[in-house]
C-alpha cells in the first residue's frame, strides 16, 4: 500500500511540474521599412506557436510604414524594447540615419515546448 501510494504521488509530482508553464522573453526587429523579423524563433518554438505569435503586418494587411507596424504589433501583445539607429556619412558630414526597432513578448511554453525550445536553443549552432 505504501509504494502504491508513493508511486501515486511521484507521478503526481511529476505530472504538475511538467504541466507548470514557463514563461520566456522573445525579441524580435522592425527594419526602417517595416518588416519584421523574427531571427532564429521560428526554429526554436513549436508550430502551434509560431502560427499565433510570427505576425507579418506587411503581408496580412499590407502595412508597411514602422510606425504603424508597431502599433499593430503591440494590439498582438509585443512592447518597444528598444531603438537602434545607425548613423552614416564620412569626412565629419552626416549622409543618412536608419532605424531598427526591437520588440519584446513574454510568452508561456508548457513543459513540452519548453523542452523543445531549450534543446533547440541548445543545438542550434550545431545544426
């Protein structure tokens, strides 16, 4: 009786803590032309989540300028993290400035995709 009831609570144990979800940070960049790139995600993440998370305003709604590409993106859940500008120009005149946005959203992976999310972050540089 007393390993029937311990077998119980192990698995039970272990059930809860792979059903508990794990949140993460994803990241991704809006070029000064509005596209929106997502790097490595879709190769780490499950396709379940992929399709709901890799939004493509340009393509789903035509949306090109960056501006609005962010508001879109943020009724989808990501926040501004971040602005980087790149400066050009030599001999101390300035020619140009481009910008690129990056974006970040908490997401929560049960303990399957997370898993699957690890190992993927683990060995994607050996692939």
């Amino acid at each position: 009786m007393k390993k029937l009831l311990l077998a119980l609570l192990f698995c039970t144990g272990v059930f809860a803590l792979s059903a508990h979800a794990q949140k993460i940070t994803v990241y991704c960049t809006i070029s000064s032309n509005g596209k929106v790139d997502y790097g490595d995600l879709k190769k780490l993440l499950p396709d379940s989540i992929n399709n709901k998370l890799l939004v493509d305003p340009k393509t789903l709604y035509g949306i090109k300028k960056v501006n609005h590409v962010i508001l879109l993106m943020s009724t989808y859940g990501w926040k501004l993290a971040s602005v980087v500008t790149d400066v050009s120009g030599g001999s101390g005149t300035f020619t140009s400035a481009s910008s690129s946005y990056i974006l970040s959203k908490e997401i929560y992976l049960d303990g399957s995709a997370y898993s699957l999310y690890l190992n993927n972050l683990i060995h994607i540089e050996t692939k």
